[in-house]
C-alpha cells in the first residue's frame, strides 16, 4: 500500500539533498551577464534570491530584459556564461564527485 506521508517526507529530503548542491554562485541568475533585480549577494559573497520562495513567473533583469524565471532543472541543459562550475551540472556529468565530498 502506498504510504503518502512516507513519499512526502522522501521529497522533502530529496529537494533538501538537491538545494544543497547550490554553491550560490549567481551563475544561473545572470550575475555575470544581466542579472535579475532580486538577485543579492550576503556577507559572505554569495548570491540569493530576495524572493525565493514566489520567484517562478515572468521577472525582470537590471538591464530591463523580462524573462521568465523557472526551475534549474529545466535550464541544465542551456549554457551561461561561467556554467561550468554549476555544481548542479556537474553533478550530472560526475554524480560520483558528491559522494566524494
């Protein structure tokens, strides 16, 4: 029988597992192109979403440039500049180098 409470929990902690994989580089954002007017950066020099959690929709760059914001997964497979050091995409190419950490 299909336990939902079980599944539930086992998502949680993928998404978890996922998210942690970010090394808020800012990459995906535009950072080292035209970034999104809520992308900022914390005392420690990385980058958040000032509005992570409402942030899929149609938003806006500091250069004016709309776009649509939307899952990383749905935009692995497009290059940005300085991609190459997405931990997300890495993490596709060698899933072995996460078990080495």
């Amino acid at each position: 029988m299909f336990d939902n409470a079980y599944y539930q929990e086992y998502r949680r902690k993928k998404e978890e597992e996922w998210e942690a994989l970010c090394k808020r580089c800012g990459g995906c954002c535009g950072i080292f192109e035209d970034p999104c007017k809520h992308l900022k950066k914390d005392d420690n020099g990385k980058y958040f979403c000032e509005i992570y959690n409402d942030r899929f929709g149609v938003r806006e760059s500091v250069g004016g440039k709309k776009f649509k914001c939307v899952h990383i997964s749905q935009i692995l497979n497009r290059n940005w500049f300085n991609d190459r050091t997405c931990a997300y995409k890495i993490n596709l190419k060698m899933p072995w180098l996460k078990s080495l950490k």
